[in-house]
C-alpha cells in the first residue's frame, strides 16, 4: 500500500495519504488549512543493505540551475 506524500500550495503544511487500492476515490484536502492545491513531493528513503549492518538512506544535494533550484538525490546501491 504506497503512502504519497503532499505539500500545500497555500500553507505548505506536509501531509500524507494511503492509497488503498488504486481504484480508490479519496476527497483529496491538506489536513491543516482544508486547501486542495498541492504538489505531490518525493519521499524520503531509509534501508538496510543486507550483511551490511549499515542503515542507509539518500543523500539530497540542492543547487542554483538556470531555471531556479534543482535537486538531485543519490541513492546508495550496487
């Protein structure tokens, strides 16, 4: 079951919502200011890699590009 998460275009209150069944109709609402504009944002991650014993996650890098910021995400794997 993915859980997406949201953040408000009025307030930027982040938020989540469980998608049962992909099928499902949900009344879509940011749980702080009721507002129903929001941007869908990427989740942060968090593994182990088996026989590691290290617990993992991505790494965000934020930079100036030519049409604002941009952000790249490493993720740690073979």
């Amino acid at each position: 079951m993915p859980i997406y998460e949201f953040r408000c275009m009025k307030c930027s209150e982040l938020f989540e919502f469980l998608a049962v069944r992909r099928d499902d109709t949900l009344e879509m609402k940011c749980p702080q200011c009721g507002a129903e504009e929001f941007e869908r944002v990427m989740s942060t991650t968090n593994f182990a890699v088996p026989g590691s014993g290290d617990r993992q996650g991505a790494r965000k890098q934020t930079r100036t590009c030519a049409g604002g910021n941009c952000t790249t995400y490493e993720i740690p794997g073979p």
